[in-house]
C-alpha cells in the first residue's frame, strides 16, 4: 500500500520530530509579524496623539495573535517542512526510513498526518479562538480609534437592522430583507428615537428605497405611543445613509467561529445579503488540511533531492519564490469568489486542490528519479 506506515517507533520520531520545526517556524514567523504589527500599532496611536502606554499597546497585540497564527500557518508549515527536510536529509535521517523498503510516499506519511492533523487543530480549535480574540481585538481597537468608521447594518434571525439619521433624530430600521444592490428594504419599520432613548413613534411601509440619499417608502403608516395611528401614503425622508453603506461588510469572517458560520451565512441569504465573502472563507478554512498536505508535497519535492543538498541558494530561490507564488494565486482566487466571478466552493476549494496536485505531481517525479 502507497501510505503503509513504518514502525510506530520509527512513525513517532519522525512525527514529533517533523512537528517541531514546523512549531519553531511558526513561532518565529508569528514573532516577526507581532513586532512589525506593535510598530505599526505605535505608530499609529502616535500620529492621532493618543496618550496610551507601550505596554498597554503590547498586551493589547497579543488579541491578535490568533489571526496572525492563521495566516501564518501555511507558511509556518511550508518553511518548516523545507527545513525539516533539508536536516534530514544533510544527517541522512530520511534514508533510515527508506531502508525499510519504503517510497517516498511511505516513508512520509509520518509527516502527512502530522499536517493533517495541523489542518484539524487549525478548524476545530484555532479558529474558535480566533474568533473570538478576533472580536475583542476590534472592539479595543474601536475604542482606542473613535474615529473609526464602522457599518450601520447587522442581521439577526429575524430580518436586518440598520441605524439612520433622519430629521436629526436617530431612526432604527428594521426590515425582513435587503437587497443592498438596488437598496430596498422590505417591510421595513422605522422606529423613531429622541435623544434620551425614548421612542417617540413607529411607521410601517411596504418596502423602501434609498435614492439620491432618501429613503422612498411606499404605503406607510404611523403609530403613535398613544396607540393611535395615521395613514401617510408614499412618503420620502432625507438620510445620510448612501448605497455604499449598505454594501458594508456586516463583522469580518474571522470573527465568526466556524461553527456558527454556517448559520449565519444561513441569517445572511434569508436577509437578502451578500454571502460570497463568508462562503468562500468558510470553504478555505475547511480546506486547510489537503492545503498543509500539499504544501508539506512541495517541499519535500523541492527539498528531497540532490541538487538542494549541494545548492543552498537554489533552495532557498526555490522556497520564496513556491510561497510568494501560493500567497498571490490564494489571494487572487479569493477576490475571484469574493466578487462572484468563481463559484464560491471553487474558490474555496481551489487553491488546496491546486496545491496539493502540484505537490503530488512533484513528489511522484522526485520517486521515479
């Protein structure tokens, strides 16, 4: 069989072995990304004048560190493995395994599972803790930046809300379903608030449309808090609202833990809102493990053979430029979903599929030879 593994002792050493260049890798990575986002985060409390302390911005950063080791783990892994694998086979490692009368493909699957197990740990753990670090680095960032802007939209089971100026007046606006590319509410409820909170009226219409920054809602009524209503017809009412706004994206997707992604992008379509960036998200993140599978082919492809062990420089051309090419071709497929030009299961799946034909590829070339 093209997986049989080798002894379980010889299996557990080269797991735990492998697993822990790819640890190192990524602690490094992610120590490098920290102090270059701390810097960045210092700079930019200085230009705005904020009298905030060093310290506080660097426990602050560290909220971050979950979504920083998500981007960072397919790189974490790819350079980890390259490295792994350049030691191994400088120390001659990797031909114990092979001489047992395994393959390649063999000899690695130690390897194989530890990525796939990576990939698992990533969606089942990781992610949640992303998510939910993820929503009080944002929250900490608002209420350093107050200037932040920020959308007036979001969705709950029961429709969309949406948070308007009118008359001067805050106006809460609910409806059952947005149709944000030619802004139309349906069935929208406009509850109107004094200053002080109080409600000071509800109009319920038909559906409404926002042209020319004003609200059109056709079939409308008042109800008073008296109890008493009034029919008003088709009425306008001037907003500072614009089409742009809402088209915002509602909370980023790794804010969202990945078990309840799947419901709110559910909430999303019954809202008439756009799910393409969600989707594609949710797909790539389930596709992490064939995406570190393949990732860990194309570095034992580039690392596994002769040339690499006696040019370093190669090597190294060969790793930056494997990864830049990954970075570029993932980002691009997911604009391509993001903006509906590519189904969203193609756009999600994609980029492991890719990755992992052309390490197979790869790796069955560097068995033949």
């Amino acid at each position: 069989m093209m997986f049989w593994t080798p002894p379980i002792t010889l299996f557990v050493y080269f797991a735990l072995n492998y697993l822990r260049y790819v640890v190192f890798c990524i602690i490094g990575l992610l120590a490098f990304v920290s102090i270059l986002d701390i810097v960045e985060l210092m700079r930019r409390v200085g230009a705005t004048g904020l009298d905030i302390s060093t310290p506080f911005i660097i426990v602050t950063s560290f909220a971050k560190l979950p979504n920083l080791f998500e981007q960072m783990l397919p790189f974490g892994v790819f350079g980890g493995s390259i490295i792994c694998f350049y030691f191994w086979s400088r120390n001659h490692e990797f031909v114990t395994a092979r001489t047992f009368g395994q393959n390649i493909w063999q000899a690695l699957t130690p390897v194989f599972a530890t990525a796939v197990l990576i990939g698992i740990f990533q969606i089942l753990v990781m992610s949640p803790l992303t998510s939910t670090m993820s929503k009080q680095y944002e929250a900490q960032m608002d209420q350093i930046f107050k200037n932040r802007a920020q959308s007036n939209l979001s969705v709950s089971t029961n429709g969309v809300w949406l948070r308007d100026r009118i008359d001067n007046r805050t106006v809460i606006i609910h409806g059952q379903k947005l149709d944000a590319d030619i802004a139309r509410i349906e069935k929208p409820v406009l509850y109107n608030i004094a200053e002080n909170g109080v409600l000071l009226s509800r109009i319920k219409g038909e559906d409404m449309h926002l042209i020319d920054n004003q609200w059109r809602i056709s079939q409308t009524i008042r109800f008073a808090n008296d109890g008493t209503s009034e029919t008003l017809g088709d009425i306008g009412l001037d907003s500072v609202l614009d089409k742009r706004s809402l088209s915002l994206t509602i909370r980023p997707p790794h804010t969202i833990n990945v078990y309840g992604l799947p419901n709110f992008i559910t909430i999303l379509k019954d809202a008439g809102l756009a799910t393409e960036t969600y989707q594609v998200y949710f797909h790539q993140l389930l596709s992490t493990p064939l995406k570190l599978l393949g990732l860990v082919m194309l570095a034992a492809s580039i690392t596994l053979t002769q040339f690499s062990r006696q040019h370093k420089l190669r090597l190294v051309i060969w790793a930056l430029a494997a990864s830049f090419g990954f970075y570029f071709a993932s980002d691009l497929i997911f604009v391509l979903g993001n903006s509906s030009r590519l189904p969203y299961y193609i756009a999600g799946w994609a980029p492991a599929l890719i990755i992992l034909s052309i390490g197979a590829v790869l790796l069955a070339r560097v068995e033949e030879h």
